[in-house]
C-alpha cells in the first residue's frame, strides 16, 4: 500500500528552505505523493457557524506551493488535497494544472471538492448552493481543454467557442479524484472521477464503499480501474492508532493512505520525525 503525505500547511511557516527540506524528507523516505490541502480564506465564527478552520489556520497556495515543491524534488507526485473547484474559474483551474503538470514532469493528480465553508464562497463571488452540479461540469470542461486543440462547450455554467490551452499538460488528461463522503459525490466520483479520496474511519467507510461500487457497475466501469486512497485524520500523535487506521483501510482494498494530523506541529523537526514514524508503523 502506498503512503502519501501532508503538506503541514498550516505549521510549516513561510521559509523556503523548510518547505523544501519537508518536501525533500517526504520523496527521500519514500512517499508516494505529497498532498497540499486549499482554502483561500480563513473565517471567523459567526452565529451558531463555527469553520474547521478559522481565521488563525494559514494554508500556502496550492498550485503555488506544488509547482515550488516540484521543482525541488525529483520523482514524487504531487496532489491538490482537496481543491475546493466551484468557488474557482474553471479555465484558470486548468490552466494551473496543465502548468504544474507541465513542470513537474507529468507528476500532477488534481484532488478536487465542493467544500463545507460557504463563507468562502461568498467572499470569492461563488453560488455555494450550485456546486455540486457545478463541479461536474468543470470537470468535463477540464478534460477537453486538456485534450482538444480547440473546444466548443455550452453548459449551464459555462460557454466556450473555440477556445484552448497552451501549453498542454504531460497527462492528457490528468487525474482527477474526488474528496467528500456524501452520497452526491460518492456518486459522482463513480459517474466522472479517477478515484476516491475520503475522511472517515474504515468502519464508517464500508456502506459508502459498496454505495460506490454499485455506482461503478451503473455507470459500467471497472473498479480495479478505480483509485482508492484513505484519509486517516488523527487528534492525537499515536502511531498506534495510525497503524489501526491504515490496515483498516488496507483490508477495504485502498491503493494508498495519508496521515492527516489535526493537532498542530510547529517544529519542522517533529513534522519530519511524524512522517518517519508514520513510514514504520503503516502496513506495506
């Protein structure tokens, strides 16, 4: 089973050189992929809301922060964790993704949800309420512009006459995978994605996953062709627990696993010690 990591957005600080020695642990212990998590801004509470993250949690640029971690390591991927897509134009989605995957070799799978702040929503213009419906139509106009020379599309959310990309991107298309558990996306990662990549527990996970799999059969694609990866969102640093977690989730037939801490680590030290650690304890 592979081990994707983290981006430790929200403690790594704004040094360079500490992004790149992170990045560089990651490859040089042999992770799969290194994962950079979205969100444009933070949110105060308000009312009864209160945001998983407020205004206090910094998260770096994502396609930013993949193309200067791309161009300091060599052979690990390189993932958007999730890309929160309907609050984003579509046409500069992928033009940022055709040019990470471009300097990076083809490295490049797009992570992509519909999000759980509609204050963000509001704060980027974006209708929060049509985002799902939104969201897959993105990602069809995504792929033709990366595989088309030029496209011709008339959707409920966008229209495009003879348009295209250039410079087209190594991976033609490139990856798409979804993040969220509802039933919605479950259905329309089946219907339109390249995998899944859920939080939740794998005893929490097992309905979801047969949901999917009947999807996978109506919509008549090969679930061996179908990407698996368990998020495993921890509050405590407890390896025991990790292992737990990613054997669970190794027994439901995931591809891939990622350590997603919710507890802070401030020092680059203890981040890098967290992924050593987590490398030892996880089932091959």
């Amino acid at each position: 089973m592979l081990l994707n990591a983290l981006f430790p957005t929200r403690d790594i600080g704004t040094d360079p050189a500490k992004i790149r020695d992170w990045a560089q642990a990651a490859e040089g212990l042999g992770y799969h992929c290194i994962e950079v998590a979205d969100h444009v801004f933070g949110a105060a509470p308000r009312g009864d809301w209160k945001p998983v993250y407020s205004e206090l949690d910094p998260f770096h640029e994502t396609f930013t922060t993949m193309a200067f971690i791309a161009a300091v390591t060599k052979t690990i991927k390189l993932c958007s964790g999730v890309l929160i897509l309907p609050q984003r134009q579509t046409g500069v989605v992928a033009k940022q993704a055709a040019e990470v995957d471009i300097l990076s070799g083809g490295r490049l799978r797009l992570g992509v949800g519909v999000g759980w702040n509609h204050v963000e929503y509001e704060a980027l213009g974006m209708e929060w309420k049509t985002r799902g419906a939104r969201q897959a139509e993105q990602i069809e106009v995504m792929r033709r512009l990366w595989t088309e020379d030029l496209v011709t599309f008339a959707g409920k959310f966008h229209t495009l006459v003879d348009v295209n990309l250039l410079p087209v991107p190594v991976q033609r298309p490139i990856p798409i995978w979804f993040g969220g558990s509802s039933d919605a996306v479950v259905k329309r990662a089946a219907r339109i994605g390249d995998g899944w990549m859920p939080i939740m527990a794998p005893a929490q996970a097992e309905p979801k996953l047969a949901m999917l799999r009947e999807h996978l059969k109506s919509f008549g694609r090969d679930p061996a062709t179908f990407g698996l990866e368990g998020w495993l969102r921890m509050d405590e640093a407890d390896p025991e627990l990790w292992a737990q977690a990613a054997e669970g989730w190794k027994r439901l037939g995931a591809q891939m696993v990622m350590l997603y801490p919710m507890y802070r680590m401030p020092e680059l030290d203890r981040q890098i010690e967290t992924l050593r650690r987590f490398k030892e304890v996880a089932p091959a």
